[in-house]
C-alpha cells in the first residue's frame, strides 16, 4: 500500500519535474536526411518521374525545349512582322526605305549604353536577330523556322513509331518465317543510305516541306521496328501473355493490349533520339538545298542563307545556328534522362 | 572463318542487287522528266529516249544496264550534267576527291578519338576526362557542318592560314580544314564510347586478377582492357562512316570540293533531275555502305572469337 503510493508519488513528481518543451523536437538539420524514394513502395511511372526530375542536366533540357517551343509558338507573332514580309519603313523625308541587312537593333539598349537614338533611317523599330538581306525580320524568320523544324520533326516520328513499331511487333510476334522475310526486308531497307532515298524522291518530288518529311519516314522507322522486335521477343515468353492466350485472347489483342504497353519505355527513349536527328536532317537537306524553299524557311535554311553572307555579315547566322545546337543538346540530355529513369542501375540508386 | 566470310560476302552482293533492282525501278517508273522539255521538240525527246533504251520493257533495260555496267563499267551518260559526258569518266575524279578527304577524317577521327577515349579512361575525373565529356557533348549538339563553318570563318577569312576553297593542286595544305570539320563528329563519339567501354572492363573481375597476379601497366592496357574494350567501339565505327558521306555532301558543299557529295546535289537540285547520275550515285552509295557493313562484320568476327563460333553454328 505504501509503496504503491510511493511509486504514485513519484510518477507525479517526474511529470511535474520535466515537462518537453518545443525544442527538444528539432530536426537535425546538418544531417543529410532525405526520403528514401528507390525503395519506396510506389508506382513504376511515379518512380520514373522522381528519377527523371532528379537529373539536373535532364531537367535542363526538358526547361530549354520548353522554352523553345514556347518561343516557336508566340515568337513570329509578337514582333509584329511577318515571316515572308519584306519591311519598309517611311522614313524622315517620307521616302520608303527597305530595312535589309540591319545587325540586330534595340533602341532601348542603343540608348543606355551611348546615351542617344538611332540617327539613321529606321528610327525606334526594333529588331532584335536584325533582317535578312531581303529585309525580313529575323527574330520572326527564326522562330518560324523552329516551329517548321520542330513539326517536322515531331510529325514525322510519331508516324515513324506507329508503322516501326507494329511491324517490329508483329515481326517479333509471329516469328519463322514470317519474321525471316520481315527481317530481311529490313536489312536490305537498312542498307540504302539515306541519301539515296533523298536523291530518288528528287527524281519525281518538288523540292520541299514534303520531300523532307517522306525521306524521314523511309528511314528513322528502321530503328523504331528493331526495338520493338526486340522487346516483343523478350515479353512473348513471359507468363502473362501465356495466360492470355489460354484465355482465348487473339493475336490483335495480345499483340497491342498485353505486349505494346510495356514496350513503351524503350520506345519512348529512341523516340527522344529520333527527334534531333529528324531535326537534323531537315536543317541539312534544307542547307543542301533539297529541302524548305523560300519564303518559307526552317532552321536548315536560315543557317545556309546566313552562310552566304557570312563573310560580310556574320550575325544573321548565330540566332538558327544557336537554336539548332540547343535543341540538339536539350533533346540528347533529355534522351539520356529518360533512358537513366526508365531503366536505373544499381550505382545510380 | 572462310565459311562465315563466304556467307556475309554472298548476302551482301544479294542485298546489293535487290538495292540496285529497287533503285532502278524506282527511278524509271516514277514521274519524272530526264530532259528539260522546254528546250526540246517531242521529235527529239522520242529520238532520245529510244537511243536511251527508255522504251523497252524494264526486266530488260534492267537487264542491260546491269550488263554494260559488269562488262564495260559504265554507268551510260549523263543527260544534264557535264554536257552528257559519260558518267564513268566523272565519277573516278570525284571519287578518289571525297575518299582521299573522307579516309583523313575518318582515321584522323578514330586515332585521336581512341587515344582521348584512353586517356580520359585511364584519368577518371580529370582533365581529360572532363575534356573528353565536354568534346563529346559538343560534338553531339553541333552538327559537323556549323562546326566547319565556324572554321572556315576563322581560319580562312579572320586569319588566312588555310585557303578559303579546296584545291586539289594543294591537296594536304586545302584538305586539313575540311578533314577537321568532317572528323569532330567521328571523334567524339569514338572518344566517348572508348572511354564508357574502358571504364565497364576496367571494373571487372578479370582486370582485377590480372593485375592480382602482377600485371601492370601498358601489357595491362593494350592485352587485357583495349582489346574487350575494342569489340564494340567497332560496331560504332560503321554509323560513323555513314555519317561522314552525308556529313562530306555539305563539306563539299563548303569548301567546293568537286566530290561525289556536290556530284549528288548537282544531279538532284539542277534543273531537270538526271537519272542516271542518280542511279549511278545511288548504287555507289549502297555498295560503299554494304561494303562498310561488311567489312566490319568481318572485323567483328575476327576480334570476338564467341560472334564466330555462334554464327557458323547457325549456318
């Protein structure tokens, strides 16, 4: 009895003693404590997404292609000329003035830094890659010519991917002989450089948009087929496609519900190849001169128009040749990326 | 081996026909004008497509082509270009241009590419490393030709040290401009794979016994890690030599190189495409292509004994 009051007694006091205060809960701050998200449970995209945002340069790349098409899409229309328009501007004594060949110009900045305006012809317009030798805006001209570029691209792969990957699929799926003679209608495909696929559509296409994006589908659908097979011959053995088949599923079904599904990985990381190549080619069949015709223009172009005039006016070719190399970069870093996430080694966990 | 040789040889020479046969149809059955009617009577066009052969049925002008093309390696005239002079007389010229151009870059590309890819192996985390990260990146997002651009900018017009335009009278002093721009590409991405390749075996188990039992050094390097490291750095090489025809089209275009590359934008951008040097352009493309591929198949099988075993099994 007593000693039971005694250990109440003593209860009492200790809790009256010390009572926790706030700061005895303060996290460690100098300690690198982060969420464990490899080991997680969680869903494969979300873990994929996680991994993906972890990588700076992928990030980067992902915010630069962003950009890029942002631009692409408001930037011809913001500067207030058109693409194929040739500008004029009245001038002092009423006379119309073709305003070619100017280096880019921003009055603002021209004020700051001398501390007077223009003195010549053109007074406060603005432009900020300068005009062409026709006298056409070139901030406008460039940006129409990434969104050319771009559509190009992203046309021609997403075809691309549809006809490459049914027929790796079906290829891989039914195998013998019907995959022996699919395969070696690849290789024979594969063989023909690209070139002269170009060179034959030359013979009876019209120089253009069109010749461009028929010469891409001949070819970037080899890779596409190649993965897909692959991946088919991987999946086909496993369990679950077993089990749909005993279920009565046809082939139709087991080839693009049970199997393309998971092959959307792999897919997805030559995908984010093909796009600079496509982007690629275009500028160099356009520089070749096979490609866009004036006045339309795309990267490819306004690089070879600045090319002529590079000796006397060297800065119409920076802004395409900039953006082209920065597409290029950003879509390599986000193709690494993708590919990293979607398939992590153990090194990077 | 030879069987295996035999083999790849024969399905090459089938792949390059059914190349040439599709070619050939294509370029004939398409619409598509070899003559600039414009300039020419009706009469005269007939005349010239019977002397062409352009009337026969296609198994036999295929036929005929195939066969003069055997016996007399001719390739027929060009209709357009050069006045109709036979294309087998230009062709040679332009040939032995781009090759000679082509066969600087792309040795050049793979010594130094192979030899940065070691160093920077070899000093993980340093400056060639770091070198070799920054090369290959840009290499990668720098399209070779804005690459020759920019030297041709500097070194020929800021500062004259190379002449602007090629001249086959000074052929070393005119072809190290282009031979750069051309290799950067090839380089890079030799250096880049070199050192991936490098790193992975230099971490196996079997790097590690052999320099347990004593080994060290350049016998290490070249006996044990080059050659496991090499086998793939071969399959890289073929898309490089790939690229270096399309990438040599604009070279040529650059520095006004008379090679195959202008002969092939001439005869598709001039007025009236012409056939045949199309064709002619085309099969010799492929076969250069084919012959790549094969070759370093061979090489391939010559430097991993275990593709050589599993292929003649097969067969």
């Amino acid at each position: 009895m007593k000693k039971k009051n005694l250990k109440a007694s003593l209860n009492a006091a200790a809790v009256e003693a010390y009572i926790p205060k706030d700061e005895d809960f303060v996290l460690e701050m100098d300690q690198d404590i982060t969420t464990d998200r490899n080991y997680a449970s969680q869903g494969f995209w979300k873990g994929v997404f996680t991994r993906f945002f972890k990588n700076v340069r992928a990030v980067i790349g992902i915010v630069i292609i962003v950009l890029i098409i942002i631009l692409a899409v408001i930037g011809p229309n913001i500067s207030g000329h058109g693409y194929a328009e040739v500008i004029k501007i009245t001038n002092d004594s009423g006379k119309k003035v073709l305003a070619k060949s100017l280096p880019p110009r921003i009055p603002g900045l021209h004020k700051l830094f001398t501390g007077e305006d223009y003195d010549d012809d053109f007074g406060d317009s603005t432009f900020l890659f300068g005009t062409d030798t026709m006298g056409r805006d070139l901030w406008t001209r460039v940006w129409y010519g990434a969104r050319v570029s771009l559509l190009i691209a992203f046309v021609t792969i997403i075809i691309d991917m549809i006809i490459g990957m049914s027929y790796g699929l079906i290829s891989g799926f039914f195998g013998g002989v019907a995959d022996v003679i699919m395969q070696r209608f690849v290789e024979v495909a594969n063989s023909v450089p690209r070139l002269v696929i170009v060179g034959v559509l030359a013979t009876f296409m019209t120089k253009g948009i069109w010749l461009v994006i028929v010469a891409l589908l001949l070819t970037e659908w080899i890779g596409m087929s190649k993965i897909a097979r692959a991946e088919m011959l991987k999946i086909k053995e496993q369990e679950y496609i077993m089990a749909s088949k005993t279920l009565g599923a046809n082939n139709f079904t087991i080839i693009f519900k049970d199997v393309l599904p998971n092959t959307i990985g792999p897919i997805i990381t030559q995908i984010m190849f093909s796009i600079p190549t496509a982007i690629f080619t275009e500028a160099f069949l356009s520089f070749v001169g096979v490609g866009i015709v004036l006045p339309q223009c795309s990267i490819g172009s306004l690089i070879s128009d600045g090319f002529t005039n590079i000796t006397t006016l060297p800065y119409q070719i920076l802004p395409p040749i900039i953006v082209l190399a920065l597409l290029m970069l950003a879509f390599n870093f986000v193709g690494d990326g993708v590919r990293e996430a979607l398939a992590p080694r153990i090194e990077d966990m | 081996m030879t069987k295996y040789i035999i083999k790849r040889v024969i399905m090459a020479l089938i792949t390059l026909l059914i190349i040439t046969f599709v070619l050939f149809l294509l370029v004939r059955i398409m619409p598509g004008n070899p003559f600039p009617s414009e300039r020419m009577s009706a009469a005269a066009i007939a005349k010239k497509r019977a002397e062409m052969g352009l009337d026969n049925p296609m198994m036999v002008q295929f036929w005929n082509y195939i066969k003069t093309l055997i016996t007399t390696g001719s390739f027929g005239n060009g209709s357009a270009l050069y006045n109709g002079a036979p294309i087998s007389s230009v062709l040679p010229v332009a040939m032995s241009n781009s090759f000679r151009i082509g066969g600087i870059a792309i040795l050049f590309g793979v010594f130094v590419g192979l030899i940065l890819g070691i160093a920077a192996a070899l000093n993980r985390g340093h400056f060639w490393d770091v070198f070799c990260t920054v090369l290959s990146i840009i290499g990668v997002c720098v399209p070779s030709y804005v690459f020759m651009i920019f030297l041709q900018y500097f070194f020929a017009y800021k500062v004259t040290i190379f002449p602007f335009y090629f001249d086959s009278a000074r052929f070393l002093h005119s072809a190290i401009m282009p031979a750069l721009s051309l290799s950067l590409f090839s380089m890079s991405t030799v250096a880049r794979f070199t050192r991936n390749e490098m790193v992975e075996v230099m971490d196996s188990d079997y790097v590690l016994l052999a320099s347990a039992k004593g080994m060290y050094g350049t016998k290490l390097v070249t006996k044990h890690i080059l050659r496991n490291a090499l086998i793939p750095i071969v399959t890289v090489i073929a898309p490089l030599i790939v690229d270096l025809l399309t990438g040599a089209l604009v070279v040529e275009k650059i520095y006004g190189i008379n090679g195959i590359g202008k002969l092939m934008v001439d005869s598709i951008t001039g007025e009236g495409v012409d056939y045949n040097y199309v064709l002619a352009l085309g099969i010799l493309y492929s076969a250069l292509y084919i012959v790549i591929m094969l070759i370093l198949d061979i090489a391939y099988g010559l430097l991993d004994p275990r593709i050589r075993v599993s292929s003649s099994k097969e067969g």
